[in-house]
C-alpha cells in the first residue's frame, strides 16, 4: 500500500490545525504537514465536529464496558468465596 507523503517535504505524518480565512464566516480545518506546516486539504467542521462525538461516545462505551467487566470480576471472586465456605 502506498504511504502518503508531503509535496513539499516528504513527511509522512500529518496534522489537524483550525485556522480563520480572511472573508470567511467560520473557521477552517486544514489537514497540514506535521514538519513543515503545508497544508494538503481541508475538513469540513461539521464532519470532524461528528466524528469527535462518535470518538466521545466511543470511550463513554469503553469506560462502561470497563465497569462492568470490573463488577463482574467483583461478583465471581464474592461468588467464590461464599463456594469455598460451604465446602468446608
């Protein structure tokens, strides 16, 4: 598979920066070059603005995935514990 690179300087590695447009209403994101700064496209705010929600609403469900996994954990060692008492 081909890596992308900058035009200008060959990075492979790239970045998101909001900027204002003269005559624009609203801000900007440029993707731009993470080494020297050459800008290779733009992101359109609404799009980035849901996919940073998917992002948010993605480690919510980890964190609770999470908690459960640690209340289940929880439940099997107190679970275990009542078994080895009434096997003695």
């Amino acid at each position: 598979m081909a890596v992308s690179a900058c035009a200008h300087c060959q990075n492979e590695s790239f970045e998101l920066q909001e900027a204002s447009i003269g005559g624009a209403n609203h801000r900007v994101v440029f993707v731009q070059c993470a080494s020297c700064g050459a800008p290779v496209g733009i992101v359109e705010s609404h799009a980035l603005r849901r996919q940073q929600e998917r992002e948010a609403r993605l480690r919510n469900l980890e964190r609770q995935v999470a908690s459960i996994g640690s209340a289940v954990h929880h439940i099997g060692r107190i679970v275990g514990s009542i078994a080895n008492q009434h096997t003695i």
